[in-house]
C-alpha cells in the first residue's frame, strides 16, 4: 500500500478517535478523492485497525446494507485486536461463497 493511502488511513482514523463528528470525517474521506480500488483499501484499513471505525465503515457503505454485511462487521469488530490475518476458515459459513476461479 501506498504512502499516501496510509497518510489518509491515519487521517481518517485520527478523526474517529478524537471522536470527531462522522459528517466530519466524511468531509475528510471526499477531501481525499477516493474511488473504487483505493476507497476500499481505506475503508479495510479502518475498520480492521479502528474499533471505533463502525460508523464510518458503514457510512462509506456502496450499495444496500444488508444482514450480511453487519454480520460480517460485528465478526471484525469482536475479534482479537492483534489478529492482523483473517483466514476464510475462521470466517462463519454465510460468509465464504464458493466461486469458480473461472469467473
């Protein structure tokens, strides 16, 4: 990962952690001009290394927000702090999909 995608990483997490208001952060987040493949590396980043990275992980959400994807966050938020892998056998069932490598 690029410098500038941690600088902004760390910018955006200095915000929640002041508990800065989320319109604040989001402010910051469309500042930073990212789209796709970098707007996903930063909204990982946060929720993974910031606890306190909910509000903005699902704010920044593309699309419907369904059971799914909470459970998903709810399993992220709750594991262990020093867990930096996350192995897709650790992962509860409904969220490893079988894909053909073909697609």
């Amino acid at each position: 990962m690029g410098g500038k995608l941690i600088d902004d990483t760390l910018d955006i997490m200095e915000a929640i952690e002041e508990n800065k208001p989320l319109e604040q952060i989001l402010e910051i987040f469309k500042k930073q001009e990212h789209s796709g493949y970098s707007k996903s590396l930063i909204r990982s980043n946060v929720i993974m290394f910031s606890k306190k990275g909910y509000n903005f992980f699902k704010a920044t959400h593309d699309g419907k927000w369904t059971k799914e994807n909470e459970e998903f966050i709810q399993y992220v938020i709750n594991r262990e702090q020093s867990t930096i892998t996350l192995p897709f056998d650790a992962l509860p069932k409904s969220f490893v999909k079988q894909k053909s490598l073909k697609q």
